[in-house]
C-alpha cells in the first residue's frame, strides 16, 4: 500500500503527478536540482531533497541520490515522471530490491522495449508490423565497411535513433551513405548525453507518415486495454509539439486493428501500468511498429480529456495492486482534444533553445482549457534541461471547438521575458491544412510561413505600430504618475503646441520610432515618420495599460514594463498580439558595439568541442565550435572564408548568448 510518494522527476510532470497524488490523500516528495529550486513543483510537495549540482548526470539521473531522498523521507513508492530515468530497468529493479513501490511496469517489461532492438524483434513475433534496421554500440570507433553494409541493408532514406531514450534526442534523418557516419557518430553522442547509454540503431525511414500512438493500460491480474490512439505528427527536431486525440486519419476499423496491435504489444511483455505502443502510418493505411514507451506519455491529457480518465491515478492504483476497474475496461471517446507544447525557443532562429526570467506567465481561463505548467511569474529557465514550460491542452464537442479555444488560449497568454514557439503554435491551430486533418511528419516543411512568420508579417508589423504607441503612452504615464506636481493631467498633455515626444524601441531586429503630442486638440501620433491612423482617439492611459481607438475601433492594451538599466523591456498585450519591445538610447553605447568578423553564441549552454584553433585557415560553413543546450547539440559555422584569429572559449564552458565564440577575418576586410 501506498502512503508516501516520491516524484522522480521535475517540472510539469512532477507538478501533474503531485496534484493526483495529493487528490488521493498521499504525503508527497520531491527532488530538486540547484537549478530547480525555486520552481513551482518543489512548493507543491509535503517534503523535499536537495540533488546539488545542475546538470541531468549530477541530479535526476542518479538513481543512488533519489533512493537516498526516499529512504531520508521515508517515501514508500517512486513515480518516475518521464525521462530521466522513467525507462531505466535497473532503478526500476533497485527500487523493488530497497523496498519501494516502482509506479511503472515490472523491471522485465521496461528492459524488453528499453532495447529498442530487440523489442522489434520481439514485436515481430507477436504479430506486430516492424520496420527493418540495424545496431551500432556506443564505444569505440565506427567500421566504415559495417556501417556501409548496414546503411545499404536497410535502405536510404533512414534514420539513426537512439536505442535507449526518446523524445527525438538522438535522432538523425539520413540520405545518403556519405553523412552516414557524421550522423551515427553524433547521435552516439547526443544519446549518451541525454540517456547515458549512446547506442544507436538504423531503420528503414518512412517518409512524411502520420505519427500515431494507442495507450495502454495494463494491471498484475493480467488484464491489458487500450484506450484508443492519439495523432502527434506534427513534430520539430522530431519531437512532437501538438498532439491530439482522437486521430482525424483514423476510422473505426483502423482504430480498432491499432488497438488490437497495441493490447497484443503489452501482453508480449506482460506489461502493467500505463505505456504507450507508437506507430508510424502510411498514407497506405499500413502501419509499422516504431516502440513502446514504458511511462507516461508528455501528452497524456489528451486521453483524460476524451476518455475522462485521470491516467496518473490508475497508475497509482495498478501499482497499489488494484486491477483495472469498470471504467477503464468500458472506456469510450467523447469529443476531442488538443494539446499544445510551449516551449522556450526561438522558432525562426532555428528552434534556438531560449533563457531568462518569466517575468509574467499567465494563461487566461478559457472553458475546456487545461493548462499543465512547470513554471510560474517569476521563474527562471536555464539551459540544463528540456525547453518546455507548459502543456496547454482543450477540448471540444468537435475537433474545430478544440482547436479554436486551444488557439484562443494561447494567443491571450501573457508571456514576459522567454522567446516561447507561442506564435508558430497559434498560426498551427488556424492554418487550413490542420483544420482540414491533412496533417503528417512533414507538416512544418510544407508550412515554412508558419515557421519562419512570413505568414503574418503584415499584421505583425501593424499590430507592433500599435503595440509601440502603447508602450510610450503607458510610459508617459507612469512619468506623469511619478511627477511631484500636476499628476491629475494627462500623460504627455501641453497646453500649447510644441515638439513632440519622441520614443524608439526594437523587436527583434525591427526598429520603430513613435511620435506623439497631447495637446487640445487631442492626440496626434506618428509611427516612423507616418501618421498612426486618420482617427486616433486616447481614451485611458495608465502605467500598465492604454485604451486606443484608432480610425474607429477600440483595443485596450496591457503594458508591462521591466526595468533594465538603460534598456528596459516593454511587454504589450492586446487583441490583437502580443510585442516584445526593448527601448533603444538615442546615442550609441560603445560598450555595445561588437568588432568586425565576431561570431557570438545563438544561445546559452555549454561548449562541446572546438573544432578549430587561433590562426586556422577556414572555408565557409566549416564547423568551428559545437554548442550543447537543452540536451541538443547546435554547430556554429563559418559564416565566410577566412582566418581565426581569436578563439576564446574551450570545451567545458559555459557561455551566454551573445557572448564571444570567435574573430573571423575575411579577405574582404
């Protein structure tokens, strides 16, 4: 029986875990890196440990540092969250052997699929479809002839994954024989860093099918059931970021044959607990094993919602030896769900892994909106772990109802101070395509408007006209609301003509300048040099808010202003979007200028190598230095012909976006 639970995890799955378990009346723990200190699951718990040290091998990866929390506390039982250490056969078994309940399936089953080899060759002879492919151990140095033998066996287009985690960390699509060996060599690296353990395997890559996965339930009287499938194609870097049940590509009777592949995967392992069997599915209607998760799947709330399930609870009943009760056994589908992933990254950069302090994170209450957060106002995001801060997830009568209050969720969120993919989820959940269901794997890179915002620059640069006008009114107010006399007049107002109030801000690599004048006759404003509207009418303005009425319609605005020496940061929301704006000095800095030829870091992490010296001579798109971030690898190359002639960093470390990498002298200069 269980009494006292320790999660070992972080963030939004700790904080998920610990609101059912606190539901069901259990004492609840948790773990902390240094890092994570402050961050809203470590609040939530009854007790917490210490795990000192920032880095995934320093913390949530010690499985000798989490039983210590557990025998200090006196916790009975260990929920592993997912990742870390959620898929590890041997905590799993040190869990059993130091009396703890391990709430996931026995140290058996999660071993059979932690190999994803050997799991294949296990699905296969369970009757489930199977896809050809390959192993390559992590050490030592690659056989060129094996890895060319292997790469021709299975076929090209392939891809290199890794044998031993998920979540696309790892993962490598490859075309041709000749980046065979780059690919499998940085996967090994990437898995090892991510999972520790760097095996990698090569499949048979099936181009742009949909991502489809069932979820399984099963108890230790032998029972298992599926609880239908969920859609998560639509995926960056191979991880999904909007998932969504049920599938809009699957009908009765495929659903039912997925259902029947997946129950037939769990009893090949005797699988208890909740886990998920994922598949690839051809435009054919075929569908091909691709693994079982032995945890909680991310996106797990979108069978909860249309299910009405709480899968965390069953999971805790399956591990107290309960069998699976009525409902479970009985379960059906009652509208639809959607789930978004909001992750801290800098979309058109790349995906760039972003950083820095919430100063504001707030999702509006929208009927039928769930919101799974790992972070809260005022919560730092560094670059230890994954990006993601929330899970916004909504369901509807139909899958439009779903998608159109996910959308509208996400768009009203205030979101101060972290680049977030918020944009590019908003622009999904209304792009035709996805409304129409026509959704696969390569759904992104037939949308490249969505991900680079070309689809809405127009808008974006009036809303951002706007938004500045916003920002300088509410800034003269709060000037007006601090000055010793007079407070009572209105922000910015002269009694006679004179010059008018000038202000300059940056978002992102735009500049606009707004101008304006308060006099009697009313506002009269300018964006660079143009004037706003015909009709412009100030109808409130606060320190923390403006009401507009511009050429007859009305939008009010919130104004969050974050004080940054010389440069303080705007935060305008409104109706129509949301601006990030940096006042900009009207004089230059030298401090700020940056000498000619300088690569600076895309993002914060830590150096992986140094691919070069001081003195080298160095061809464009050469790779000079690799970067880790988030638990991704991202290579900083040469942008042009040239000479290093400076190179100040080395592997080990840490680095702020921005700062330094490299001096390249070109032959132009």
């Amino acid at each position: 029986m269980i009494t006292k639970l320790l999660v070992a995890n972080r963030g939004e799955i700790a904080a998920r875990v610990f609101r059912t378990a606190r539901s069901l009346g259990f004492a609840t723990v948790a773990v902390y890196s240094d890092a994570d200190a402050d961050l809203p699951f470590v609040a939530l718990a009854d007790e917490a440990v210490r795990l000192p040290g920032v880095s995934p091998a320093q913390t949530y990866l010690r499985a000798d540092a989490v039983l210590a929390a557990a025998r200090a506390t006196g916790a009975d039982a260990v929920h592993p969250g997912y990742g870390f250490l959620s898929e590890n056969a041997g905590f799993a078994r040190s869990c059993a052997h130091a009396g703890l309940t391990f709430v996931g399936p026995s140290p058996e089953a999660i071993a059979a699929m932690g190999d994803k080899v050997a799991a294949k060759a296990l699905m296969e002879a369970a009757g489930v479809p199977v896809l050809p492919g390959a192993v390559f151990d992590p050490d030592g140095e690659l056989d060129a002839a094996e890895l060319a033998a292997a790469g021709a066996e299975v076929g090209f287009p392939l891809l290199v994954k890794a044998a031993f985690g998920g979540g696309g960390r790892g993962m490598r699509v490859v075309h041709s024989g000749a980046e065979l060996a780059d690919a499998v060599d940085s996967a090994r690296r990437e898995a090892a860093s991510a999972f520790g353990d760097g095996t990698v395997f090569l499949e048979r890559y099936v181009a742009d099918p949909r991502h489809v996965e069932v979820q399984i339930l099963g108890d230790s009287h032998g029972a298992v059931v599926h609880l239908f499938e969920r859609e998560c194609s639509i995926q960056r870097r191979y991880q999904k970021i909007v998932e969504e049940a049920p599938s809009p590509a699957v009908d009765d009777g495929l659903r039912a044959a997925l259902g029947d592949a997946a129950v037939a995967a769990g009893k090949a392992i005797g699988y208890a607990g909740a886990g998920t069997v994922e598949f690839v599915l051809a435009a054919s209607g075929e569908f091909y094993f691709l693994e079982v998760n032995t945890r909680l799947q991310v996106e797990h709330p979108v069978t909860e919602l249309v299910t009405g399930l709480d899968l965390v609870e069953l999971q805790l009943r399956v591990a107290g030896g309960e069998p699976l009760p009525p409902e479970v056994l009985g379960a059906g589908l009652t509208g639809h769900a959607i789930e978004a992933r909001l992750y801290a990254e800098d979309v058109p950069a790349g995906y760039l892994p972003a950083t820095g302090t919430l100063h504001a994170f707030e999702v509006p209450a929208v009927d039928g909106v769930r919101v799974d957060a790992g972070v809260a106002t005022g919560s730092v995001v560094g670059p230890h772990y994954d990006p993601m801060l929330a899970k916004v997830i909504a369901h509807g009568r139909t899958r439009a109802d779903a998608a159109r209050r996910l959308a509208r969720a996400l768009a009203g969120a205030r979101i101060h101070g972290v680049t977030t993919n918020r944009d590019l989820l908003v622009a999904i959940l209304r792009e035709p395509d996805f409304l129409a269901g026509r959704t696969d794997t390569g759904y992104l890179g037939r949308h490249p408007e969505l991900v680079s915002g070309e689809w809405s620059q127009e808008t974006t640069r009036h809303s951002r006209e706007r938004h500045a006008v916003a920002a300088a009114l509410a800034g003269q107010a709060a000037n007006r609301a601090a000055a010793p006399v007079l407070r009572s007049l209105p922000s910015g107002w002269r009694s006679v003509v004179g010059p008018a109030r000038r202000v300059r801000y940056a978002d992102g690599d735009a500049t606009v300048e707004v101008a304006y004048r308060l006099g009697r006759d009313g506002l009269r404003v300018s964006v660079d040099g143009e004037p706003l509207g015909s009709s412009v009418r100030l109808l409130a303005a606060r320190p923390d808010g403006v009401t507009l009425e511009l050429d007859g319609v009305r939008r009010a605005y919130a104004v969050h202003r974050v004080d940054g020496g010389t440069r303080p940061e705007v935060y305008v929301d409104g109706p129509d979007g949301s601006s990030s704006l940096r006042e900009v000095p009207w004089f230059t800095d030298p401090a700020d200028t940056v000498a000619a030829g300088s690569l600076l870091a895309p993002m914060p992490g830590s150096v992986l190598r140094v691919l070069a010296e001081p003195g080298a001579e160095v061809a464009a798109g050469q790779a000079l230095i690799v970067l880790e971030a988030m638990k991704m690898e991202h290579t900083v190359a040469a942008p042009a012909d040239g000479t290093l002639t400076e190179i100040p960093v080395r592997p080990g470390d840490q680095v702020t976006s921005g700062q330094l990498l490299a001096v390249l002298t070109t032959p132009e200069a």
